[in-house]
C-alpha cells in the first residue's frame, strides 16, 4: 500500500508498552484522519502492518511479510496487526492525513477495506504474539532445496555439492 508521508503524530511508540485497543478508541473519540503504522520481527524477519482511519474508524488494513515480499489485505491483515500489537519487540508510528488523502488510499486499495466492529477487535486481541499467521501465509514460500530447484526448472544431470567455504555451490555435470 503506497501511502503519502502525513505528519508526525507519534513515532517509535514500544508496542509493548501500549494498550492497542485502548488506542483505536483513542483515534475513533479523536475522529483520526490517517495512518498507524506496526512494525514487529516474526519468526522469519521484519513484518509491518497498517490501519487506515477514516474519520475515527478503521477502513482499510495491509499486512506485509516483508522477508517473503508477501501481503495480506482486509480482515485477514487486520487479524495480523492485532497479532503484531501483542509482540514483545516492535514499535508504532501514527501520521496524520487529510481526509482527501484518506479517500485516495481507500480509492486505490479496495481490496484492503474492512471496517471491524469493537467486538471482532477484542475477539481476535491476543496476549502474546504468534507466529502462526506467517506460517499460514507463507506456507510452501520456505526457500526450496537445490534439489527442488532443479526438478522445478527440468534440469537433469547435475550434481550440487556444497564447497569448503559454506555459501558457495558447485555445479559439475554428472
């Protein structure tokens, strides 16, 4: 999700040290225009989520995967940012946007609307972060073997052995 720069309302903010909820409400009593930006480190690398508010509510949510290059948009990314607030390492910034800029978001990213009620935030708040959401989003994006690589590209008749050095590969045709 391509999003303008805004200003500054508050960076840096310890995730952990943050009511999440209490939060949201705080943007909704405020009529918020803008953005809350999350970033965590999952199981694999750096992930990084983003609510969209439209006068005080939630309109559009994006989560991305960044070590995957994977995202997730909607109710699904929304669930992922809730998992991201209950993280021990992580941190929150907030811009603020004007309105038009908010309907430019919401215009170029349908796909990523959803507008939860408080009830569906609490059901899917956490106490403690988990990486279950990136396994079901990756899933088979593990890196694939040498050997899987080679049958995905129909290579026969090579043998892959691994140097000396640890990171370097030989190919000798067999």
């Amino acid at each position: 999700m391509n999003l303008p720069a805004g200003s500054v309302v508050k960076t840096d903010v310890d995730v952990a040290s943050v009511d999440f909820l209490g939060l949201l409400k705080e943007l909704k009593s405020k009529v918020f225009n803008g953005y809350l930006c999350i970033a965590v480190r999952g199981k694999t690398g750096f992930e990084e989520g983003v609510i969209v508010f439209d006068n005080g509510k939630v309109e559009a949510v994006a989560y991305d995967y960044l070590a995957f290059n994977k995202s997730v948009v909607g109710s699904k990314a929304l669930a992922r940012v809730v998992n991201a607030s209950s993280a021990k390492l992580g941190v929150i910034d907030i811009f603020q946007l004007t309105n038009e800029q908010v309907q430019l978001i919401i215009a170029f990213n349908e796909q990523a609307i959803v507008v939860p009620s408080d009830d569906e935030l609490k059901r899917l708040k956490t106490e403690v972060f988990s990486n279950s959401l990136e396994d079901e989003t990756i899933g088979g994006a593990e890196q694939e073997s040498e050997n899987d690589l080679l049958k995905k590209y129909k290579v026969s008749g090579v043998k892959i052995e691994k140097s000396e050095g640890g990171d370097e590969l030989k190919k000798l045709l067999g």
